[in-house]
C-alpha cells in the first residue's frame, strides 16, 4: 500500500512523543521559507527481527521523497513513539512527514509492545530493543529487505553495509537512540529529547547517594506500569510475543518486579541491590561507553520525572570520552513549561524557534555533510526572565556558598550563624506537596506546593541587593539528628532509613514563594551519624532583587512514598559546624 503526501508550503509540523502522558509535538521546517517541499511517499512496512529470545514484527512506515532513488541517495532519519505511544500517532508520523519534507529517508516505526509492533515493553533495552533498531538500520543500509521484500538502495552510504542515518525522539524514544548507539555504531547523529540517564535515579531517586535504593516516584512509575500493562487491551492484538504471564502481562519480567518491590514498601538489601542492577542495565549510564555518534542533548526545565541532573550526566560522560555532544536545556519537559517562543508543541515552524534551529544544523552537519553548518554553543539555556537563550562554553562552575545559621537564617559567612536548632517531625500521611503527575493524567488541577506547619525547617536569605540569576543544581551539606531513625537505620532493610526531601523555594518581598518548577530532591539518608551532601534538580531561575532564598528540609512529600514511622529531626548549627546550601550562579 502506497501513500502520497502532497506539498504544502514551506513550514511543516514534526512532533515527536515527548513520554507517557504527554506526547509533545516538535515543529519541523521545510528547506527555505516561500519554497515548496518535495512530495513524498509513505508505504507502510513490516519487519520480522529478534529480540529478547522471541520472534516479532515490527510495523513502521518509509517516508521516501520525490526524486530519491538509487542513483540521487539521500540521508535517513529513524524515529520511533514516546512511552504508550505509536507510529500512527499525529506526533509520531510528522516526524517522517517533515524530514521527508527536508529531503530526507523517514523510517518511522512503533516501538516493541506498542502500536502494532510485537515483543513485550523492556524499557529501551539495547540487549532487545537497541538490537530491533539495528536490524531497521540494515533496511536503511540496504543489506535487509522487510517482510515483503522492499528494500532501500536510496540511502547514503558512508560504506559497505553502512547507511548514513540520524535519529530523534523524545523521552522513550530519545533512550532508545542512545540503546541503538550503543549497539550498533553506524549511526550518525543522534538528538534525544527530555529522557533519562539512570531509571534507578528517575523512579526512585536518592539525591544524597546512589548507591543506596532511593525514594519510590509512586505516581510516574504506577501511571508508566498501568499505562504499559494495559496495552493488550488499548490494542488489541493475537500476537502471543505480546503477552508474558497473567502476573507480568505485557512488561519483561524484570520489569515488573522492580516495580513490585518499589510500591512494596520494603527494601532489604539483596533485592534492592537486583533492583538497581536492573534499572541501571537498561539505562544509558550503563552503556554510554560505547556511544559514539554526535549528540545534541536537550532536556526541559520542567520536568519532575527526568530532571536536568540526568541530562548534565549524559553529556558530561560523553564529553569525558570524547564523544562530540552538544546540551540544550529548553523550557518544557514532561511536566509542562510550554511558553510562546519555544519548541512549539502544537505545530509551527522549527526554524522560528533557537532548539529548532539547532536541530536543523545539526542534522545538517552530521548527515548532510555541510561543514558550514554552524551546531552552535557547547551549553545553552532558556531564561524565563529575559528573551533569548543564554549560552556558555561550559556549565556554570562560579557558586554562592550560603551557611544554615540557628536562628533560621540563610548567611554568607559562617562567623554570622547563630548557635541553635530547627526540628521537625513527619507525620504518617504526606503533609508537604510538590507537584501530581495524575493531575496532568487525569485532567485535575494541581494544587500550588505547600508545607504543614511543624513538618518541615527552613533557612532564610536577607533580601537581595541585586537579581541573582541560578543555573545548575545546587547542593545542600547537611548533618540531621534522628534518634529513633538511629536505632533502626541498620536492619537492613532501607525502608527504615531517614527519608526527607530538600527544595529551593524564591520568596518575594510579600512573602509570596516559588518552588522553582515544583522540584524537590528526595534524599533516603545513608547515615543520620554522619554528614551528607544533596544534589538538587537543576533549575534556570532569576531570583530579583528584593527576593530572598529559601532552603527547606521537609519530612515528605505527596509524590513520593515517605518515612516508615515516625521520626523526629533536628537540624543543630554553630560557627564551626553547621549545613551549607551553594547555588551555581552566571554573571
């Protein structure tokens, strides 16, 4: 079956699906503003390949543009769905539609588990779906015929066997570039989207240590896991490669018991420790490695389920290798952040946006083969308070060290902290609250970030002289005394460790706050005896002048699973030992 796009003037729509519940359109352009775009054909395809130990099919579309052939090859861009997605979704099959408009090879192709695509869902695994990836790149390359003998001699080749293709995609299509990458090294250039570098830290972070279980992200990972296990029924299919076992239905096993153990509630030290091992396997802080295509990061600002952290990990560890990368740190994620300007997610022209321009070169650089391209700077950054972006040669490495003082003060000096404490105990239920992933789910509003009296400590900034405009993570060094928390801390299992949650809060010379993008760092203490350092999400934030900072240390939240128990803390300060809070600032 042949398809026929006709041409359209000169800005076309890509989207791509930006993760679970929120599939986000990206705008693509055509070649020239006032040019008309080549036509293009779509012939939808079948692929048998093998993945985890079965056999499955895999369905996708070719978008081929007028004119290419063997003897006029083109480049090619591969792309797959978003997390519940397919290729059929309006997001997924503009991707095709507008690289094919560019002059691009589009092959489009619904992940394993989703759409009409066999396998069970394994989380972007490069053993399994890095391996299904590699085999449509053999289609690409010309070696691979699909299952009703197309073949494709139109793609570029950079050698025998080897096509020249990029991919992009966003959230679990953005993992599954790095998986594919790392699996098969003919790719060209990558551009993931707002995804995760350590599943472990995105579902169950622990901003103090990563090597001990964090704190369970219940709302993300249940609406992932009921979201995936409901796709026999979304769509229904005979497909026996779909389905696994009545208690795992359509997720790998592993999978499925990661999340079992985290809404468990208990983690004693063997099964976390399988837990992580697991999470991590299918994540890229395992296998970046062995990445080496060019890589244009780009990740939100707003979003609490893969945060900036994940994103400064991933290319800093392909910069460390040598690996050609590129970090963008735009406005929307996962939990919204749409603002006039940016990356548009309703249709639009990517050429009138700077991320869609840096798309557009560095496609143009990697796959066209045009040095003239200009990929841009090494960091860049959208500021909310200020049109344009701002960029650098490197991440922020300038800080403002700020001393916790007794009294409740934030200072900057430690000869100014006052000797004293500041306590506070949890109770069983949440009482402080961040953000709800199921309020964007379900269609509810969510309520503003607030916390109970008597459930949290604070440290306040005097006003400021001047903005101060923050960029990066900022981290808290804390010494906490918990009692009841000491007694039970070593029974191996983690649930009776200490869990609190640290957030940075903007408070305006009215007392109005601002929970920067509704991010909190949740912390599993590794030991209350000892100190210990908190990695806050990264934020782009201008604190004005006349506002004042704000370190919170609060006893839950409503996102996450909390404390087993009750247990009192108390956060003692004097001159000569007492917490830290340093914010990475830009002049």
């Amino acid at each position: 079956m042949l398809r026929t796009g006709g041409s359209r003037r000169s800005r076309k729509v890509l989207a791509l699906a930006a993760g679970a519940a929120l599939a986000a359109p990206l705008a693509f352009a055509a070649p020239a503003q006032g040019a008309e775009p080549a036509p293009y054909t779509v012939t939808p395809l079948r692929f048998t390949v093998q993945a985890g130990g079965r056999t499955c099919a895999v369905d996708a579309d070719l978008y081929r543009p007028a004119g290419v052939d063997a003897g006029h090859p083109a480049p090619a861009v591969l792309a797959t769905n978003g997390f519940g997605g397919s290729k059929n979704d309006g997001s997924t099959d503009a991707i095709g539609r507008a690289v094919a408009a560019r002059g691009y090879v589009g092959l489009v192709y619904s992940g394993l588990g989703f759409g009409g695509s066999g396998c069970l869902i394994s989380l972007d695994d490069p053993r399994i779906d890095g391996q299904a990836a590699a085999r449509l790149v053999d289609f690409l390359a010309g070696t691979r015929a699909a299952d009703d003998g197309t073949r494709a001699d139109f793609v570029i080749s950079d050698g025998a066997g080897d096509p020249r293709v990029g991919m992009i995609g966003g959230s679990y299509g953005g993992a599954i570039q790095l998986a594919t990458a790392a699996t098969d090294p003919r790719l060209d250039a990558l551009v993931p989207l707002i995804t995760w570098n350590d599943l472990a830290y995105s579902l169950a972070p622990n901003s103090a240590d990563r090597a001990t279980s964090g704190v369970f992200k219940w709302q993300w990972a249940n609406g992932f896991y009921l979201m995936g296990e409901g796709q026999p029924l979304l769509v229904p299919s005979l497909d026996p490669s779909r389905i696994n076992s009545l208690s795992c239905l359509h997720f790998v096993t592993d999978a499925c018991d990661t999340v079992r153990l985290l809404n468990s509630g208990r983690y004693p030290q063997a099964g976390t420790e399988q837990m992580l091992a697991y999470a991590r396997s299918v994540s890229p802080v395992s296998y970046l490695d062995r990445v080496t295509a060019p890589t244009l990061v780009v990740q939100g600002q707003s979003d609490s389920l893969f945060n900036l952290n994940e994103a400064t990990d991933t290319y800093r560890r392909l910069q460390t290798q040598g690996t050609e990368t590129k970090m963008i740190w735009q406005s929307w994620g996962h939990s919204g952040g749409s603002v006039s300007g940016e990356l548009d997610l309703g249709g639009g022209d990517l050429e009138a946006s700077y991320v869609g321009r840096r798309v557009l070169a560095w496609f143009d650089r990697h796959l066209r083969g045009d040095t003239t391209a200009d990929t841009g700077p090494e960091f860049a950054y959208y500021r909310s308070w200020q049109s344009g972006y701002g960029t650098a040669d490197t991440l922020p490495e300038q800080h403002r060290k700020l001393y916790l003082s007794g009294d409740g003060k934030l200072v900057d000096n430690r000869s100014k902290v006052a000797r004293g404490s500041r306590s506070y105990a949890n109770w069983l239920v949440p009482t402080s609250h961040s953000s709800s992933s199921l309020a964007g789910l379900i269609g509810l509003p969510d309520p503003q970030p607030y916390d109970t009296a008597g459930t949290y400590a604070a440290w306040t900034s005097g006003p400021l002289n001047e903005p101060v405009d923050v960029v990066g993570a900022p981290k808290a060094r804390l010494r906490v005394e918990s009692p009841r928390t000491e007694a039970v801390q070593d029974s191996g299992d983690a649930a009776d460790k200490l869990v609190l949650f640290a957030k940075v809060y903007d408070v305006a010379p009215d007392g109005t706050k601002t929970l920067v993008n509704r991010l909190v760092a949740p912390v599993r203490v590794p030991d209350v005896t000892r100190p210990f350092t908190v990695e806050l999400p990264g934020i782009v934030h201008r604190f004005e002048t006349g506002h004042r900072f704000q370190l919170v240390i609060a006893g839950s939240d409503t996102a996450y699973f909390g404390n087993r128990g009750i247990k009192p803390v108390t956060v003692t300060s004097a001159p000569e030992d007492t917490g830290t809070l340093e914010l990475p600032v830009v002049d």
